[in-house]
C-alpha cells in the first residue's frame, strides 16, 4: 500500500461509488417535486367582515355566512391538510446512515485504537408491492372525503342561514301583529271606559277590558326581545357577536307548490352525506390494496467500507435484509380492512334509509302545511276577520257584552298568530327539504302568494 495515501481519503471515495451505484436509481424516481400547497385561497382571508346594517336580504346573509363562517374556514385547511399527507404518503423512505467502531477501548492489545475496525454503511429501504403507490391513492381519497366534508358543512351553514333567517322574518310578522292586537285592545278599551262613564255597563268591563290591554302589551314586549334574539343567533353564524341590521327582508306569505315525491327522491344523490359514501368505500377498497401489498415482505439493502486500523487495509462491507413472515403473516391486516369495508357497505345502507326516511317525513309535513294554509285562507281568516267586525259593532249598539268582545278577539289574533306559525313551519320544511335533496325545492317555479 502506498503509504501516501490517505486511508480515510480512499475510505470515502470508494464509500460514495457504492452509495451512488446502489441508491441513485431509486432516488431518481422521485421526479415529483415536493411542495406543501398554499393556504386556503378562500375570500374570508381576504375581505374583512362588515357588519351588514340596515336591512338585510337573504342573499347578503348567505354571501356574508360563506365567506366568514369559522367552521367553514376550518374545513378548509382540512383540505391542505389532506393533501400534504398524500404527498408525505408518495416520498420514498429514507435512507440510514450507520457509524460502526469495534475492537477498542479493551483488555490488553484491544486497549486502545490500534486494533479498531471502523465501519461506514448506508441502508435503504426498497418497498415491494407498488406499497408507496397504493399508499398515495389512498390519501388521494381521504383527501376526497376531505372535499365532500366541506360540501356538506356548506350546506349546513346554507340550511342555518335560511332556518334563522325564517324565524327573524316570522318573528317580525309576530311582532306587526301583536301591534295590531295591542291598538285593537286599546280601542275596545276606550269604548268600555265610555260606556262605564256613562252608565251604560257596569265598571267590572272596564277592569276585564284593562287586563286584556296588559296581556297584549306584555305578549308584545315578548315577542320584541325574543326578535333580538333571533336576530342575534342569524348574525352568530357568520361569526358576529352583534347584530346591527335593523330588520331583515323577506315575505313569509310567499309559498310554492311541492313538485312530486319521485322528483325529490331522485335529486337526492347531489346530498354530500350519502354521496360522500362513493368515496369512503373507494377508500376502504385502497386500504384492501395497500393491506395485501403489506403481506410482500420489503428488502433492505446496506452496502459500506471497513477500515482496519491494526493494518490499514480497507473492505467492502455488503448486505441484505427480509423479515420473515412466520408469526404475523400481515393477513389480518387484510381481514380487519375487508371487514371495514363489509361495515362501510352497510352504513352507507343506513345513511340512505335515513335520509329517504327524513325526505318522505318533511314531504309530507310540508303538504299538511299547504293544506292548511290553503284553510286559513279560504275560511279561518275571513270568518274571524267579519266576526269581529260583527262583534264590535254589536258591542256598541248594546246587542253583546264586554266578554264576548273580548273572546271574539282573542279568538281573531289567534287565528292569525296560528297561521303565521304555520306559514314559518312551511318555510323551515322547506329547508329542510332543501338541504336533504341540496338545492331548491323548485328551481324554476315562481311563488304564489298567500294574502290575508
């Protein structure tokens, strides 16, 4: 050996020749770039919110609830999320670097480094079975369930948008209502208070006729708070603390007529909670590939230098690793994986009757709605309306008592609080059934307007 040389030099040439041969192949297939993907590029990281003010339709709460909704946010970077974990699935394994010393720091001749046998190794890891393959398609589906995880809470805000936006607009007509019953009881209780002055009834009326006035001043003052309120509860969704708009608008005597039950059974497929159920087995069927692919044992491969210090010879140092499936033949694996998916089978089963179940259920209360809407008023409400025209003035000519009058019209604001709960029930089935079949109840059907 040429004592000019240096060993360590040598060493570290021929260390690197092996390292290139043996794992510059596999390092050259991992052409795709690895790049973490951006932020969610949603419009809420970019528009600041703005307190809507004044009146607000329907239209800027939802653009207002899409845009700022926290959970909607938090979705989204569940996406990123999803596809950083399928590029980390796609990137190949990492090699291992091993620094060995042996035959030093012993008895007698091994006391010191004379004797020392040094060795520099590098491992890698070849996967078998196409594993770092069905590994990143089967992030690529969770990555799609991510996708249809976000569509479904979508949806939801849109279904909270439109159900609280229905309860401010019917508490409103509430409230327009119990003004009108509270001018009514303050009329009828300056005719009592007319009549006790001048004798003709007697001034038990006039205290009747007092508490019928407070009843209404208070269910005004109720229904005022609970307003605010719902009020509160609709700006909540867009993430607001406060609510600043002074009413919303909105016509809650605006019905449409239910198109057939068949038509809402096949729109249901664009519902994310059954259609997400497409890619959650598309996605237990990649988990059965990559468990099968688990059973094909991988192969390691090391290759290296030794140095011997006692000569200063130099060695090549090779190996080759596979662990032996005796014990755990991975088939479980695969069990456990085909069961998984025998379960998501049936889930998806249960998802479907229970949505059609929820669609036949709402269906139905939304065509007892209309029926009874229709009722109200083509008879309910033209029949108390004339009977308390009837009432008051037969009270003034003495033909009725204070009593009567007084029940004619709570029997009148009754009937018109009852229909305008029944006109709030047909709205609230009618987003319900709109978040279940994930559109319009009639996309191109104008609405008919039920009056008075």
């Amino acid at each position: 050996m040429n004592p000019n040389t240096n060993p360590f030099k040598k060493i570290l040439v021929v260390f690197c020749k092996i390292v290139f041969c043996l794992f510059w192949p596999s390092v050259f297939a991992e052409t795709k770039t690895y790049s973490v993907p951006p932020p969610p590029d949603m419009l809420e990281q970019r528009v600041e919110l703005v307190e809507p003010k004044g009146t607000l339709a329907l239209a800027e709460a939802l653009s207002l609830a899409l845009l700022h909704n926290p959970a909607l946010q938090d979705f989204a970077w569940e996406i990123r999320i999803s596809d950083v974990k399928a590029l980390r699935a796609g990137l190949l394994p990492n090699p291992e670097l091993e620094i060995e010393g042996e035959n030093f720091l012993g008895s007698r001749e091994l006391h010191d480094f004379d004797q020392t046998e040094t060795t520099f190794s590098i491992s890698q890891l070849f996967e078998l079975g196409s594993k770092r393959s069905k590994r990143r398609a089967l992030a690529n589906t969770e990555r799609d369930l991510a996708l249809w995880d976000y569509e479904t809470k979508r949806l939801d805000v849109i279904y909270q948008i439109a159900s609280r936006y229905i309860e401010v607009v019917a508490n409103q007509d509430r409230l327009k209502l119990a003004n009108e019953s509270t001018l009514v009881a303050e009329e009828i209780y300056k005719t009592v208070v007319a009549r006790v002055d001048a004798g003709m009834v007697s001034p038990l009326e006039k205290s009747k006729s007092r508490v019928e006035l407070a009843k209404a001043n208070l269910n005004k003052a109720r229904i005022a708070r609970q307003l605010v309120s719902n009020k509160q509860n609709l700006a909540a969704v867009w993430g607001s603390f406060n609510a600043l708009f002074k009413e919303v608008n909105g016509d809650l005597y605006a019905v449409q007529t239910a198109p057939d039950f068949s038509v809402l059974l096949s729109r249901l497929e664009k519902n994310p909670d059954l259609a997400r159920w497409s890619a959650e087995i598309e996605r237990y069927r990649k988990a059965i590939d990559l468990a099968k692919a688990q059973k094909i044992p991988n192969i390691t491969f090391t290759a290296g230098g030794r140095h011997f210090s006692e000569n200063d010879d130099f060695a090549v140092v090779a190996g080759i690793s596979v662990p032996l499936f005796i014990f755990d033949t991975k088939q479980t694996g695969v069990d456990e994986a085909q069961m998984i998916l025998a379960q998501a089978v049936q889930k998806q089963k249960a998802t479907t009757v229970a949505i059609r179940s929820s669609l036949i259920k709402n269906y139905q209360q939304l065509q007892m709605s209309l029926t009874e809407l229709t009722a109200f008023r083509d008879e309910v409400l033209p029949s108390t309306k004339n009977a308390l025209k009837a009432a008051k003035l037969a009270y003034r000519l003495g033909e009725i008592g204070s009593l009567n009058l007084l029940d004619t019209q709570r029997t009148s604001f009754q009937s018109n609080r009852d229909y305008l709960d029944a006109l709030a029930s047909y709205h609230q089935n009618v987003a319900i059934i709109e978040r279940l079949i994930g559109g319009a109840l009639n996309p191109s059907q104008k609405t008919n307007e039920l009056t008075k």
